[in-house]
C-alpha cells in the first residue's frame, strides 16, 4: 500500500515539502502527484483510488473504510481513533501528536497515510455526504 507523508514538516521528506518524495510533491510518487502511486493519483495504490488500498476505497485499509486500519475507522490504528497510533490520538505517532512521527510535527521523522492531501481528502468526504466525519477531521486539522 503507497503511503505518503503527512506531518506538518516543510523539511525533506516532509508532509508539506513540495521536493522529492514530499506530501506535497507533484513529482514522481508525490503526495500531490496525479503519476503512477502518486497521492493524487486515481491509479492503483493512489491516494484518490477506489481500489484495494487506495485512498478513496471503502475496502480494507482504504481511506474511507470503517474497518480495521481504514481512514474512517474508529478502531485500532484507525484514521478515526483517538487510541495509540490513531489518525485522532494525541499520544505518539498519532495523527494529531506534534511529537516525532506525529502528524502535526514539523520535525524530520513523518507521519504516511494513504490518503490524499488533506484538502482533497475533505472535498471527497463532503462530496460523498460524509458530513460527521467530515466535520471531525476539519476541526481537528485545524482547516
């Protein structure tokens, strides 16, 4: 499964660096890219694929899966849960910890998701209906 960093670094590497394999970068396997494994990519393992995996897939590991490890999931590891590792937790390696790893953290050491940018992430769960989530994650990322 293609993953691409998410934390709030503009660092190499970094979730908001638009240089080599950056969260945003539209370059080859970027977290912007629309290309081959490309965080924007509709392609398999892209972050707006509805294939297994892929950031828009409502099957296992997918971003808008509500099951185990799925982006919508409230449960272990989930892009839901507040519990450790959680897209939601505080605590370290979460989505929402500024610690390293975290996903609000500016430091060098990133946090991956399969999901595209934030933005369009938000775009597609609103477009989808999926307003309580939706409302969740734009509260927590702060947008």
């Amino acid at each position: 499964m293609a993953k691409w960093p998410r934390n709030s670094s503009t660092g190499p590497n970094g979730g908001l660096s638009t240089g080599p394999g950056g969260g945003m970068s539209t370059g080859p396997g970027g977290g912007a890219s629309t290309g081959p494994g490309g965080g924007a990519s509709t392609g398999p393992g892209g972050g707006m694929s509805t294939g297994p995996s892929g950031g828009m897939s409502t099957g296992p590991g997918g971003g808008l899966s509500t099951g185990p490890g799925g982006g919508l999931s409230t449960g272990p590891g989930g892009g839901m849960s507040t519990g450790p590792g959680g897209g939601l937790s505080t605590g370290p390696g979460g989505g929402l910890s500024t610690g390293p790893g975290g996903g609000l953290s500016t430091g060098p050491t990133p946090y991956y998701s399969n999901i595209p940018t934030r933005a369009a992430y938000l775009r597609e769960l609103e477009r989808r209906g999926l307003h309580t989530a939706y409302n969740t994650l734009k509260r927590a990322w702060r947008m």
